[in-house]
C-alpha cells in the first residue's frame, strides 16, 4: 500500500488527497485554521500556485470537504509532530523557507510518491490529480448518485461530473470484457498476453 511507504507528511496529503479530491493547490493551501476537528471537514478557502496565494477556482470549490475519522485522526497526530502546529501555520509547510510557505507539491511527487510507487512495482505515472480521478472513479464504482458525487468532487457543475463517471464506465467495461475473456478462453488467454507481451 502505498501509504505505508510514505513518511508522515507525505502519508496525510495522499490521505487527504485521496479522500476528498481537493486540487493540489488547495491541498498545499491548507492551513491548521481551516481544519474543524469537531465537524471533521475542511474548509477550502484558498489556493497556492508557486507560492502565490489566490481564491480557489470556482464558487463549488469553496464549500467545505468532509474528513473521515481515519484522516482526522492522522491529522492530529501530524499536528502534535509539526513543529508548525499554529492556527496561521500550513498543514504542509517548506521546511526550506521555514514554514512561510507550503511544499511544493511537484517535489513531493518526485522526491516521495513517485519512488514509493517505484518500490511497490506500480509503473503508472502518477500525479496529484490521479488522487482526484481515482475518487470520481471510485465513486461511480460504488454506485454514488451523481448530484453527490458532484458535491463530493466541488464541481462546477454536473455535465464535467458525468464526464468523469462515463469514462470510468468504459474502464470498468474494459475490465469486464478481460474477466470474460477469461473466462472463456482460460489458460489460452495468458499464453496469447504473454506472446504479445515477448514480440512487443
């Protein structure tokens, strides 16, 4: 799992990331302020592009993001090991510019992410709005109506939410026809991958 191979810090932003979709510039924005413990939600509120702060990208993206007990719990423990743990303080502060500015996320993915995926022999590139995709994927998975998902993901509106869920429909199409292929075609099926795999 890819969490486990990741330190404290870069474990609660995939968390997060993961979790609630939120953009990476909204991710990297957050501040300890933001976070309601009691209410487990964050409040998007701003964004931080190359250390320039701005509003997040649209009304949606402003509404608060559920945080499962999971998460928050992962949350306060970070918080207790920070050594910038103050209400101003960013979740994820640039130890390089002591704590004024947050992490550049694009480090995180190449210095962390992307060699622990390495490890775990995951070649798929990864970026920080795979985490984003990856939940929208999810969701249509579990059957999670589309008006909530919208919710769920900040949406602008429902037709960029139904994008996203008819192209997981055509991955789960595609995963459904190799599981019948299978099916039908047994071990003949491996030989045939594998004798492609060997002329390409």
């Amino acid at each position: 799992m890819l969490i486990s191979k990741l330190p404290q810090r870069e474990r609660v932003m995939v968390l997060i990331a993961g979790s609630t979709g939120i953009r990476r510039s909204e991710l990297v924005g957050l501040r300890w302020s933001d976070i309601d413990f009691d209410l487990r939600q964050a409040m998007i509120t701003r964004s931080v592009w190359r250390n320039k702060l701005s509003a997040p990208k649209a009304k949606a993206s402003r509404k608060p993001v559920p945080l499962h007990p999971f998460v928050i719990q992962r949350l306060c423990e970070w918080r207790k090991s920070s050594k910038w743990n103050g209400d101003d303080d960013y979740l994820f502060p640039s130890v390089r510019h002591n704590g004024e500015h947050p992490v550049a996320p694009d480090s995180i993915l190449k210095n962390y992410i992307r060699p622990a995926l390495k490890e775990l022999k995951i070649n798929k590139r990864i970026g920080w709005h795979s985490f984003r995709h990856g939940l929208g994927t999810m969701l249509r998975q579990q059957g999670v109506d589309l008006k909530t998902a919208q919710e769920l993901l900040r949406h602008a509106n429902s037709r960029i939410t139904m994008e996203l869920y008819q192209q997981s429909i055509s991955e789960e199409k595609h995963s459904a026809n190799t599981l019948a292929a299978r099916g039908l075609l047994g071990d003949s099926l491996q030989s045939n991958s594998s004798a492609l795999q060997e002329r390409s």
